[in-house]
C-alpha cells in the first residue's frame, strides 16, 4: 500500500509540468468572443474619437465672457493719458 502511494505521488510530480504545457481551456463560445472582439473595437474608436477632442480643444482656449468685460488698455494708451 505505501509502495502504491509513493508511486501514485511520484507520476502526479512529474505529470504537473507536461499538464501545464497544455492550451487553457475556454469557457466562451464563438459567439461571445464575436461580442468581446466587436466590443473591444468599439472602445478603440471610442478612445481614438476622444484622444481627437482632447488635442483639438487644447490649442484654442475659448473665453465665454471676453466680450463682458472691460477691455484692458494697452500700455500706450496709458502713457497717452499722462
């Protein structure tokens, strides 16, 4: 019996590495990884479309209330009225 046991652990130490060798096995079917691979485009274009915004908005800052307020005198005009 102990000669049994012995030999039972020995085959299982050295099947481990030949059974990590082996492709995992999928639990998604072809129609989920469809959805997985339709879905990580869509994030793509998603990303592309934002990355574009965010470079477009960074080179023009716009200034809503520029025409309400008082324009600033340029430093001849107050030379001028001195």
């Amino acid at each position: 019996m102990k000669r049994l046991i012995i030999a039972t652990a020995l085959l299982a130490i050295l099947a481990a590495p030949a059974m990590a060798q082996r492709k995992p096995y999928s639990v998604m079917s072809d129609s989920e990884k469809a959805e997985a691979k339709a879905s990580e485009a869509v994030d793509k274009q998603y990303r592309n479309t934002m990355d574009r915004t965010r470079k477009d908005g960074a080179e023009a800052p716009v200034d809503p209330w520029a025409n309400m307020r008082n324009p600033t005198p340029s430093p001849d005009a107050a030379k001028k009225k001195n």
